[in-house]
C-alpha cells in the first residue's frame, strides 16, 4: 500500500515535470520567421539562387522545430545542424560589419541532448548583439567531450542594448533557466557574464551516451 | 500629385525591397533611403519629405523614440509603418499611422498603402487651402473639410452641432449624417480650424456651434436636436459673455 503510494506520487511528480517542460520548450519566434520570409521575399528579385538555397535552410530548420522539437533527446549533430540553418538565415539580414563565428567541435556527434537546448542563447546572441549600422560580433563555439556539452556563445553590446530582464529576451531565458534546472537538477551550469561591450554564456550539460532512439547516427 | 518619401529599415534587404516598390509607383519621388533613425531624422530636418515608411521594429533605442516622437504627433510627416509583428502586437500604433505594412507585403499592399497617402495629402493640401485663403471665394469659409471613415467629407459649417472629445479621435455629430463622424484629431485642432465667432468650446470634450443652442441653465446646454451637454466650469464665464453678447 505504501510503495504503491510512493510510485504514485513519483508519477505524479514525474507528469507535473513533463508538463513543465512541455510549457518551457523552446518556441519558434514568429517574428524571426516573418522577417526571413521577407528577406527571401526580397532575395527572389535580387539573387534568385540565394533566394532557393534561404528556403530550403528555412525548410530544414522548419522540419527540425516541428518534427522533433518535442522529442525528449536528440543527436547532438542534429541541433548544430539546426543552429547551422538559424545562422545563415540571420545572416543574410545584415551586412558584412557583422563577424559571425561558428566553431564546432563534437567528438561524440550522435550522443543526445534535448532538443533545442542552446536555441535561446544563439538566438539572444543574435537580437541584441548585432547592430545593423556598427561593427558587431556573435561568436559561438561547441564542444563535445568526456560526456558533457559545452556552448559558449559571446557577443557585442551596443550602447542602446537595454538589460536582458527588461526586454522580451527576458522570457526567453528565464523559460530556458527554468528548463535546464528540470531537465538537469544540480548537473548544469549556466554562467552569464557581462563587460562594458560584451556579453558571454557558458553552458555546460551532460550529454546521454546511451538509450537513444534508433535515429541516432543517421 | 507627388509624394516625397523617405524609406527607413535596418536590415538591408528589407529596404532594398522597400525601394524598388517606391520605383514601381510613378506618384512616389525617393528623398532618401535610410538604414537608422538618426539618419533619417537627419534628412526630415533637412528635405521637404511628405511620407515616410519605417520599420517599427528597429533594435535600437533611438529607434523606438523616433518611433514614439512620431506617434506623439511630434511630425507633420505622413507615416506607413512597415514591421513584422502580428496584427494583433501593433494595434496600439494604429492611431498614428496612415498605414501598416505587414512584412512580407505584396506591390499590392504597397499600392494600398500609398493611395491611402495620397488620400490623406489631398486632404491636407486642401484643408490647408481653406485655412490660408478664408474668402477666396464666397462659399470657402462655409465648408469644414474632415476626414472619416476613408473619405474626406466636405461639411457646412451651419450642420455642424457640436463635437466630443474620445482621447486622440473626435465624434462630430452633423445634421447631414445619420452617425457621429468619427475622425482623428484633437479637440484642440478642431477648435483652431472652426470660426470662433460661431463655434464654442464649454467644457474639456465638447464644443458646440453656438447657432444650434435651443436653451441653457445651470451649467447645461440644450441643442435644437434635444442634446444635453455640460458647460464645464472653466468654460462657464466666458460661454455666459458670449452667449450674453449674441443675445443684445
């Protein structure tokens, strides 16, 4: 009667998490989709073989958010190749005065993570540090070894960027904070640093070696 | 007519876009192409511009204000903002705009957006002509030019009864049409553009052509329609002079 007590409640436990984390999960930001779609829209005039290749990155990264956003773990391979698509979509949005870097290293390409993970810390890197008008850099590196992530994502501040709380990248990263502490209770870090003009995340998860879906590898 | 525009987006493409609609309409004369709201600021000290389109969602601060200046009225320019946000996300901006272009927009919508600026020019042009010429002819000064419900409406001045106050917008209640027009402009506006000698403001919303009053007591006015409106109390002396004044 007790035990039975005791596995219930740890379902009940377990259900409230998922419900949690379902809430949390990185969404889509329509406003990136509709400023893309309007870039291409505008490409198609301008350079018509850029304009096919931007879709079919915007279709690939589509597919990836859609099919297997929900997924509890994927290949690390598949989110770098998603934050892959997200970069040159961004990139075909401002000129040449932003340095983008992106630098992988991934020893164990297949092991899992969930899906989505950095999503947000890319994404932030890029809306509040690239400047349309002042040279900017978003920097982003990926290793993978002794079974754990790591993702360091460093960008320019301007003068104008407001502090992340007060503006709707706010949200995003408190939900992602939120996410890792359910997903990895006591075995993250998430370290946030900033200077006079830069803004830096570190982020350190464990990587699951083991028990993934027969997708792995593909 | 031709309108001088100014284009203003952040993102390159997305003005490059924006300046080969401007191209493909012939009443559209290019000022400037600006890549920042400094810039752009710049240019309005500087150019006769009519019109200028702008991106709502530029990232930086100055943006924003310039953004804000416009929507406090702080232009005489005519604006179409361009964004990407959802209908829903910039229907606080509404008021101030002639129009808003929903990114990705087609030549179509583009071609919406400039007839409604070349509406809103002819408009202009011609309230400025009925204020800059008071008697040029003999009718002029009857005639209230007003702006609603996408038309502009040539009112006499004997069927307007009064006007109320709605934040930024005004309902002008008229003889000639069955609804209240409603129409964006401040009460202050108004009562610069009506004659003073016929039309009087008696309280913070409301004025009211003096022709049209039936009776008054207490700090109450009738019209002949039967309306009851307030005569507020900063109003109360000066409405009692005049009223006094027409009456001897």
């Amino acid at each position: 009667m007790r035990k039975h007590r005791d596995e219930l409640q740890q379902q009940l436990e377990y259900e409230r998490i998922q419900q949690q984390l379902a809430f949390l999960n990185y969404q889509i930001n329509p406003h990136f989709l509709m400023n893309t779609l309007n870039n291409i829209h505008a490409l198609i005039a301008i350079d018509p073989e850029q304009a096919q290749d931007s879709i079919v990155e915007l279709s690939r990264l589509l597919r990836y958010v859609l099919y297997e956003g929900d997924h509890q773990y994927v290949p690390v391979q598949r989110e770098v190749d998603f934050l892959g698509h997200y970069i040159r979509l961004m990139r075909i949005r401002f000129t040449d005065d932003v340095d983008v870097r992106f630098d992988v290293e991934l020893s164990q390409p297949s092991a899992g993570i969930p899906p989505l993970v950095m999503a947000t810390f890319v994404e932030n890197a890029f809306k509040h540090g690239v400047s349309y008008v002042a040279r900017s850099f978003v920097d982003i590196s990926i290793r993978t070894g002794q079974g754990r992530l790591c993702l360091h994502c460093r960008n320019s501040k301007h003068t104008y960027s407001k502090p992340l709380a007060e503006s709707s990248g706010g949200v995003g990263l408190r939900n992602a904070r939120q996410r890792l502490n359910l997903l990895f209770p006591g075995n993250h870090t998430l370290e946030i640093s900033e200077t006079a003009d830069t803004y830096s995340v570190l982020l350190d998860i464990p990587l699951k070696l083991e028990g993934l879906p027969s997708s792995v590898g593909k | 007519m031709s309108l001088r525009v100014v284009a203003i987006d952040d993102e390159p493409l997305a003005l490059r876009q924006l300046v080969a609609y401007i191209g493909r309409v012939p009443e559209l004369v290019l000022v400037a192409q600006c890549q920042s709201a400094v810039e752009a600021a710049g240019v309005l000290a500087r150019e006769d511009v009519d019109a200028i389109f702008c991106d709502i969602n530029m990232p930086d601060l100055s943006g924003l204000d310039f953004v804000h200046s416009l929507l406090n009225g702080g232009t005489p320019h005519l604006v179409v903002f361009t964004t990407a946000y959802s209908q829903y996300a910039i229907e606080g901006f509404k008021v101030a705009a002639v129009d808003f272009l929903l990114k990705p927009y087609s030549i179509n919508d583009f071609q919406r957006a400039v007839n409604r600026l070349i509406e809103r020019k002819q408009q202009l042009s011609a309230l400025q002509e009925a204020q800059s010429h008071p008697s040029a002819d003999a009718g002029s000064d009857e005639v209230f030019y007003v702006r609603a419900d996408h038309r502009t409406h040539a009112l006499q001045l004997r069927d307007i009864r009064y006007g109320q106050a709605m934040g930024e917008y005004l309902r002008l209640y008229v003889d000639s049409a069955p609804r209240p027009l409603i129409t964006l402009l401040s009460m202050k506006r108004l009562c610069e553009q009506l004659p003073p000698e016929r039309f009087m403001r008696i309280h913070r919303s409301y004025v009211i052509n003096l022709n049209k009053i039936a009776h008054f007591a207490k700090g109450r006015v009738t019209l002949s329609d039967g309306t009851e409106l307030p005569i507020g109390d900063s109003y109360r002396a000066e409405f009692e002079e005049r009223v006094a004044r027409r009456r001897a």
